[in-house]
C-alpha cells in the first residue's frame, strides 16, 4: 500500500510540473520581427581579387545595424548570405553565422562560399550579399536586410591529390604565379589515374609536379622528369620525347592544339587524345 502511494505521489508531481510548463508556454509572449538587420558594409563598390597566397587573411568585414524583435527576449543569429547578382536570393549560400553585429571574413572563407555557389572561378564575378536574423536554436522568425552588389574575383580549390603542370609546352609557361600552373586531378572514382584537358604548344616543354606549394617559386623539390617515367617503364606516346634539356623534360612534338593528357599509374601508361 505504502509502495502504491508513492507511486501516486510521483505521478502527480509529474503532472503538476508538466501542467506548470503548459502555463508558462501559454504565458510566454510571442515573438515578432520588429525591424530588418540594416547591411551597412561592404557596399556596392567593393572589389577584391581572391588569392590562395593570402586566405588567411581578411577580405572585408560585414557590419549592420541590429534586427529588432519584440516579445520575450532572446539570441539573435545573423547569418552573411550570398548569391548570384540578379537571382534574388533563390538559392542563397551561408557564408558564416555569429550573434555579433559585424563579422570579418577571411579570403578563403569567401572563396570557399563562391566555389560552393558555382561562381567561375578565376573571373570576377557579380555577388549580392545580405545578412538574415532569426531567433532561437531552430532560426525562426527570420528577417532579412538591404542587399548591396560586390565584385570579387575568386581562385581555384585545387585537390590535394592533383599533379601539376609547368612549362612552356603549358598555357602558364614556366611560371606558378597567379594560378599559372595547370592542375592534373585524380579521375573521378580513380586512385592512380590522372587527366586534363589542355591546350599544349608543339615543339615546347614541360614537367611533372607531384605537389604545390603555391609560391612563385613552385614545389621542384617534388617533380618528375621524361626520364623518370621512362626509367620506371612507363609506355610513352610518341609524342612525347625527352627534350634533353639538362633536367630530362617532356617535350611535346605534335602540333599546338587541345589535348587530352592521361597518366595511369596503374598501367604505367602516359597518352594524348
């Protein structure tokens, strides 16, 4: 019996507290959007080229007047939205959330936003940028603000697992700088097959990066010559021949034109298309 009335008095505790939040939850004033954040900058003439030599530091800071909200107080989230010029906000991309007022966003965070978005990279591009607020752990009751249209020039998000190319047989030549060097990605669904379409000048040469250091001075430590390849037994189109040029580079011998570079690691093979 005892046990019997215990069990009734903790279920009655259970309803008095569950019916007590009920009240409180009736009780609680409902919030409203009051006033839109106000985008105060950047404005409509700023223009910035990306670069990866200097992600780390920042390529401009969003300040804006605070959104209002009436009824029982609580955190606001502002939440830096971009898009294509001209698409009103169909399709926004985050570029970062805060509950500050203003937020300074580095070069590769804008980067990173304009390559998630589709913008061309290495083409300066219209963006629209704004900032929505909204509330709570869920983000209602959102609000948006004024929105102001940037330029901004943005650069590749090469893969770590990318070959290079340098040369003068390459549309770069025998420069890194300015994103000069041609990238050789990994096939998609590939581990040791690498291939790029590029325009090769005929009667020039180039060579083999395994890696980038994004310097002006390229990663040579790490590259491989004609005779590398050719030590190792790899099968070599014609096209390509030693150019004997004191570091054994590739040198192209077909006509300049758009080709097909394809390196199979597995089946130690070096083609054009």
């Amino acid at each position: 019996m005892k046990n019997i009335n215990k069990l009734l008095v903790a279920f009655l505790s259970i309803v008095a507290i569950s019916c007590t939040d009920d009240i409180q939850d009736t009780n609680r004033e409902a919030v409203a959007g009051v006033k839109a954040p106000v985008l105060l900058s950047p404005t409509g003439d700023f223009n910035i080229v990306l670069s990866k030599a200097t992600e780390k530091d920042v390529a401009t800071t969003f300040i804006w007047d605070d959104a209002a909200y009436s009824g029982t107080p609580t955190v606001v989230n502002y939440t830096i939205e971009i898009a294509k010029a001209g698409t009103k906000f169909a399709a926004p991309i985050v570029v970062t959330t805060t509950t500050s007022r203003f937020k300074a966003i580095t070069v590769g965070e804008l980067n990173s936003a304009l390559v998630n978005g589709g913008f061309v990279e290495k083409q300066e591009n219209l963006v629209d940028i704004r900032v929505k607020s909204s509330i709570g752990a869920t983000s209602s009751v959102a609000q948006f603000s004024n929105f102001f249209t940037i330029k901004v020039t943005s650069y590749r998000t090469p893969l770590a697992s990318s070959l290079w190319l340098v040369g003068a047989a390459t549309p770069g030549g025998w420069s890194w700088d300015d994103d000069a060097e041609t990238e050789l990605p990994l096939v998609i669904g590939q581990t040791n097959v690498y291939q790029v379409a590029v325009m090769l000048n005929g009667g020039e040469a180039f060579r083999i990066f395994l890696g980038n250091n994004f310097t002006s001075n390229g990663n040579w430590d790490a590259s491989r010559s004609y005779a590398f390849y050719a030590n190792a037994g790899y099968t070599i189109t014609p096209e390509l021949v030693n150019a004997n040029d004191g570091d054994f580079n590739f040198k192209y011998t077909g006509p300049t034109g758009m080709r097909v570079l394809k390196i199979d690691n597995a089946a130690k093979t070096i083609t054009l298309e």
